[in-house]
C-alpha cells in the first residue's frame, strides 16, 4: 500500500471516529444552514480540522482543498481534496448513509482515493495503476452488458443554482430502460458502491470537486469508464458525471448526450 494511502486511511478513520462519536446525540450539534437544503454542522468541521491536521503533519508541502474550510495552499504540486462528511443531511437524519472522501492529486491527475463508511466499516481504496480494494479485497465493476437489468443510482438536484429540469429528463429516459434507479445520498458512496459492482452506472449533475475525486479513481481503478455527459472528461470541472461499468456506461452516456444542458 502506498504511504499517501496509509495516511489517507489514517486520517479518515480519525474523521470517521469523531463521525460516529455524535450519532447518538445529533440532537446536542450546532447546525448552519449555507444555502436551500445544504447543511454544515460542528461535526463536519472537526471531522475536515482531524484530517487536514493529519494530511498537513505528513506532507506540508502539498496543497489541501477542502468542503468546509476552501484551498490550503503550500504551493506544491501534490493537491488533496477532502469532504469530511459526504452524505451531511442523511448524518443529521440519522440515516446511516454518509463517508469520509479523500483524494490525492498531483498536478491536476488523480493518483490515490479513500472513501470510508463508519457506519458499514467498509474502507475503499485505490492508487493509480494498482487496482481499487475495500477492506483489502479487489474490487470490480459491474460486468453487466444489459440496461434493462441494471440498477442506477443518482442524486437528485437539491441547490436553487442546479439544472432540476435537465435532471427530470434524464430521469424519464433512464428509468423505463433500467430495473431501477436509487437516490442513497452520497455521493462518495455512491462512487464506491459503482466501483464494488452493487450498481451498474452512477449519474447526476452539478457536483463539486470533493464530491467525486476520490469515487472517479475507485471507479476507473475497478475497470469501469468516467465521463461528464456530453461523453467527454469535463467532470471535475463542469461536475456533471457518468460512471459505470464499461458497457452499461456507454449506454447510459449515450442516452445522456440527448439532455440539452443549459
């Protein structure tokens, strides 16, 4: 295992313990409301000041960007990109769907991932070029060649600012032609549950960088294909993104392609 991973996991299993600390008592936190239907509690931000502590001890020279706290820059060309708590309204629901996401990248190319699940104790990981593993066993995309027989999972636009129409038409292509389509959560999970073969293809508009970074490296490392949806590699920046297994993806894509964006 890589040593970027080893810190990675250390720092999200710390995030992790703060996490799970408060699940019996979300009651008792304090809640800030930062837009329509996107929440930040105390819990988010210990859990982020845990890992960027960990990550800034280890390697001071490398930049951090995280949900909660924005760019940490030391100028290096190593960037990590946290979420602290993908899934925070499911977390302050009580609904045990929400992970630690971080990714490293160097000069703009992901090159490691970890996305850990307190709640299932499931740790997923990934280095380039070495494969994706959760709980240090391989892991693999999908095989599935029919849409007709896969499962889908997607989230639904919930910010003022996102494209709720061209979701809608999305919708209405995808589910007849599929056996289903789930809305989880988390995104970060949702990632990780493509890249482990418990759904066949993820889609969904408008996320941000530490929504995805460390899901697209488990996907692509566990054989599967990302794109944004116009079928090209815009997805960190424009943050609309298809992934899946290779040919369940390239059909979702290609239905995709039809949904005018604004």
């Amino acid at each position: 295992m890589h040593p970027y991973v080893n810190t990675a996991i250390k720092a999200a299993r710390e995030a992790g313990s703060i996490i799970v600390r408060y699940v019996d008592r979300l009651d008792t936190l304090s809640i800030e409301r930062k837009s329509r239907n996107d929440f930040v509690s105390e819990v988010d931000r210990a859990a982020e000041a845990a890992i960027i502590e960990t990550l800034s001890k280890a390697y001071p020279d490398h930049d951090i960007l995280a949900e909660e706290s924005g760019l940490h820059k030391a100028g290096g060309d190593y960037q990590w990109i946290v979420d602290p708590l993908d899934g925070t309204t499911n977390y302050l629901h009580g609904y045990p769907n929400f992970a630690v996401s971080i990714a490293c990248f160097y000069r703009g190319k992901p090159e490691h991932a970890v996305i850990f699940d307190p709640m299932r104790d499931e740790l997923f990981f990934a280095t380039r070029g070495q494969g994706a593993q959760m709980n240090n066993h391989r892991i693999r995309v999908s095989g599935m060649k029919s849409l007709n027989d896969s499962l889908l999972v997607t989230g639904f636009p919930f910010r003022d600012d996102q494209n709720v129409e061209e979701w809608i038409d999305a919708f209405r292509l995808l589910q007849p032609k599929t056996s289903g389509i789930r809305r989880p959560g988390s995104a970060a999970i949702d990632l990780a549950h493509v890249a482990c073969g418990r759904f066949e293809a993820f889609f969904e508009l408008g996320l941000k960088p530490w929504d995805i970074a460390a899901g697209v490296l488990l996907v692509q490392e566990a054989g599967g294909i990302v794109s944004d949806w116009a079928g090209e590699q815009d997805f960190m920046q424009s943050g609309n993104i298809i992934a899946g297994g290779p040919a369940i993806q390239e059909q979702v894509a290609t239905l995709l392609k039809t949904v005018k964006l604004s």
